[in-house]
C-alpha cells in the first residue's frame, strides 16, 4: 500500500509534458498573456518587450534558447528563433 501511495505521489509531483512553441502557436494579444502561456508551456521567460509593434520575448527550456515575435492583434507567432 505504501509503494502505491509513494506512486500516486510521484505521478501527481511530475509536470505534464512540455509542449513546444510552434509557428502555428496562438500564445497571447497581450506582453503579459505571452509570458505567462510560454511559462506554461514550460519555458522561463528571460525578457519581453514591445518592439516594432510586435510582442518579442525571449526564452530559454532544456538548455535551448530562443525567441518569439507575436502580433498583438492575432496573438499568433511571426518569428520564431530557435538556438541549439
């Protein structure tokens, strides 16, 4: 019973699989709901900002960094700039 309760706790602590920022993505109209749907893809958001009427935020998940370019009147992904 204790090995089935240990289990149930395991699975329960672990996150959900990640999922990826994709070209197809709809992440957010605002700096604000871009940040906070890529922290809940699973990324850390380094920095965001309002650039050429765009929504640009860089970030980093499993040693890859990159960045992202969204039009704030879609929430849709431009650009998406992944580094190795």
């Amino acid at each position: 019973m204790k090995k089935l309760a240990l289990v149930a706790m395991i699975a329960l602590a672990t996150p959900a699989l990640a999922e990826d920022v994709t070209m197809d993505s709809i992440l957010g109209t605002t700096l604000q709901e871009v940040q906070t749907s890529l922290t809940e893809m699973g990324y850390e958001v380094r920095k965001g900002e309002m650039e050429d009427g765009k929504i640009e935020v860089y970030f980093v998940r499993d040693g890859q960094m990159g960045e992202v370019y969204v039009n704030p009147l879609t929430g849709a992904v431009m650009k998406l700039d992944l580094k190795s």
